[in-house]
C-alpha cells in the first residue's frame, strides 16, 4: 500500500528525509519555540507565554484560547504585521456576543493550504480526470478557489460547480461533463446521488460537515468505492487532516497542527478516548493559536496506520453537542428515499419537510410532525452549511 501522500508533502516542507514519531515531535517542538520566542515582541494576545519550552509535554502547562477569545482578541493574536496578511475571512459564530471570529492569513498560509489538499486530492484524483467541486467559491482565496487549485496541479480538470445548483442543473453537469470525482460535503452528495442517479462518479473527498457512519456507507454503496473524509477549519487555514490509501482515519497535518484531546475539565485524554480536540498552529504564519479548544469531538486512532505514516490520524470528528443531531440523521437518511430534509423548531415541535425519491415506507417514530413531497427537478439542497449548525436540533429530540 502506498504510504499517505502528506509524508512526502511534510517531508519536503520541512527538509528532513523520515518521519518518525520521534522526528515528528522533535519538528514540532522546534516549530512551537519559534514561534514563541516571537511572541514576546509582539506584546500580543500571547505575551506572558514562556519563551521556549523543554518539550513538547509542557504544552500541556500553558492556557488554552477559546473561540470567545479568538472573537474578542483575534486581531492581537497576529503574529506579523497587517501588511503580510493577504486574507481575511470573518466567521459570525452561532453564540449571541456579537463578536465575530477573523482569521488572518498569509499567502504562504495559503499556499501550503493548496500544498496540503493536492497531497490529499492525490489519494484520489489522476492527471486527466474531472473532479466537481461543491463548496462555495467566494473570490480569490475562497476555498473553492484553493480547491480548483489544488486540482489544476494534479494536472486534472476542476469543474466550479459551487454550491446552490438544482437538481436539474447538477444532472445536466454530470451528462455533459462526466466528472469521475466529487469534492464536497457529504448529504449534498448523499442526495445527489440518489435524485440524479450515480453517472460517472466513482469516487470522492468529504469534507466541510460532520455526519453519521451510516451517511458515509450509503454513500460508498451508491458510489461503489470507498471516501476520503478530509478535516479542516478555518482556524487551520482550511486545511487539518486527510485519509489516505488504508481509509483508516485521516492523517493529521502535524508540522502545521499540534492535536490533543482533553477531557471536558481540560485534562489531557489518553490515545483512543473520544474528547475536545484541541489545536496549537504552529504551521500558521500570520496567527498562530496556543491550544485552541475547537468545540469539536474526536479521538486518536492508535498506533502506525497501515500504510505505514507514523503520522497521527484523527477517527470521526462531530461537534460536541451534535449527539442528538447525529442520530436524527442517521434515522433520516436510513430511509433510502429521503433525498433531503429540514427539521424545523416551530411552537408546535419539530417539524420535518421532507423531500423524497422514492415511495415512502413507515415513518419513524421521532416524535416530530412530517410533510412529504416528492423531489422536483427544480429543487435545490434544503441547507447550503453546516447541517447540525442550522438544524439547531437540540438533546430535547430522541430518537427511537
Ligand atoms: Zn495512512
């Protein structure tokens, strides 16, 4: 089996010839106390952090940097000046504080974000082959953009497809233009391939939003192959961890991130146990987080991937409070006629507008009021985000 395409990638960015658990975390700790001899000078955000540390343990001794931090401070977390920076994107977060995230970036950022999803976009896409891209393109630097990008180095086709488009439009692009590869998030795929059939895709990267098990293996069933989850956020510069040939977890990009998973009181989590991942960007020029907490749940899968990376690899990531979502999708999307839906919070309960493609069987019983239509060629995807973001379905929801 080939080894993870990011060994190579790492490898090159960092002039070393192995990668070892060893090297690795020596990498690291070299990269963590460059930047936090820098940060003195700065007399920013991270001014009163120790200059350098022993190893890379005592990481676990400095404070952690909450989203509310990075909203109220984000600006004074900059480690250059504003002049290097060559993209800003602001994130309203879904809190009521009014303060809204900004993540700074540097072209070199960017660059090696492209870097990293052409190693992972290598797992999957040849010279030649038609990839459609189903996030957002937002101007220069959207990660549409840096997506097309990535493709265009692998020597294949992007195809902008971008997020939005009907039914009917989507059955038309897969017609004419036959791509092999989807690159996107996975329930618009999900439905994709059940309302305008399986055409010529054969395989494709998820990434963007969290969604059940049972999501991925309807999923590789239509597609008749296996997925590459990808992880990222934008506190990564959109790019954290890939799958590679062994599907095997998704390989963390470990000369940019340093991961940990802690329990909920902040204590460190042994490898294997599910917690808050926790993310010190020491790959990130323009700003760096110390051990931010993400909000999001994961766990390290133990031990060297089958391939033979020694880099870590990260299993499922979901939001923290996504449990009760998680489970609405998983009961939804079991029904291999829902092609889509949406849960609405009314007065009244949960209401359920269901799109379907199929003739519908038994309701489940998840205690929530349904309307049913079938799909039309003119529909689009009911949500357009982060699912569980919008849903907004909250624990008081079960789902028998
Ligand atoms: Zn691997």
């Amino acid at each position: 089996m080939r080894r993870s395409r990011l060994d190579a990638l790492i490898c090159a960015q960092e002039g070393m010839t192995s990668l070892s658990r060893a090297e690795i975390e020596a990498m690291q700790l070299r990269r963590l106390n460059a930047l936090l001899v820098k940060a003195p000078d700065r007399q920013g955000f991270y001014r009163d952090l120790p200059a350098s540390l022993r190893s890379l343990n005592d990481l676990k001794a400095l404070p952690f940097t909450t989203p509310e931090e990075l909203a109220a401070h984000g600006g004074r977390m900059l480690l250059l000046s504003q002049s290097a920076v060559e993209r800003v994107v602001t994130e309203r977060t879904s809190g009521t504080t009014g303060n809204a995230k900004r993540l700074f970036y540097t072209a070199g950022d960017l660059e090696r974000t492209v870097q990293f999803f052409a190693a992972g976009l290598g797992e999957l896409i040849f010279p030649g082959s038609v990839t459609m891209i189903c996030f957002p393109f937002t101007g220069p630097n959207g990660l549409g953009e840096l997506i097309s990008e990535a493709v265009e180095r692998l020597g294949a086709r992007p195809l902008r497809v971008g997020v939005g488009k009907s039914y009917a439009a989507l059955s038309e692009i897969l017609k004419r233009e036959r791509p092999d590869t989807y690159v996107g998030m996975p329930v618009p795929l999900l439905s994709l391939l059940r309302v305008c059939g399986r055409g010529s895709l054969r395989r494709a990267l998820v990434s963007g939003d969290a969604c059940p098990d049972s999501v991925l293996r309807c999923i590789e069933e239509l597609l008749g192959s296996r997925l590459f989850p990808h992880y990222g956020s934008r506190e990564m510069a959109l790019g954290g961890a890939i799958t590679c040939q062994a599907h095997a977890g998704m390989h963390l990009r470990e000369n940019h991130v340093i991961a940990e998973i802690i329990a909920p009181d902040g204590t460190p989590l042994p490898e294997g146990e599910r917690g808050e991942l926790v993310i010190t960007t020491i790959g990130m020029e323009a700003q760096p987080l110390i051990r931010y907490r993400t909000g999001d749940q994961a766990r390290f899968l133990p031990g060297v991937c089958p391939c033979g990376s020694a880099l870590r690899r990260l299993d499922t990531v979901s939001r923290l409070d996504a449990a009760a979502f998680l489970d609405l999708e998983n009961a939804m999307f079991s029904l291999p006629w829902v092609a889509d839906y949406r849960a609405v919070q009314t007065a009244d309960g949960l209401q359920l507008e269901v799109l379907t493609c199929g003739e519908p069987t038994a309701l489940p019983e998840i205690g929530a009021a349904w309307s049913l239509r079938p799909v039309r060629p003119e529909d689009r995807a009911l949500i357009y985000g982060k699912r569980g973001v919008i849903h907004a379905v909250h624990s008081q929801w079960h789902v028998d």
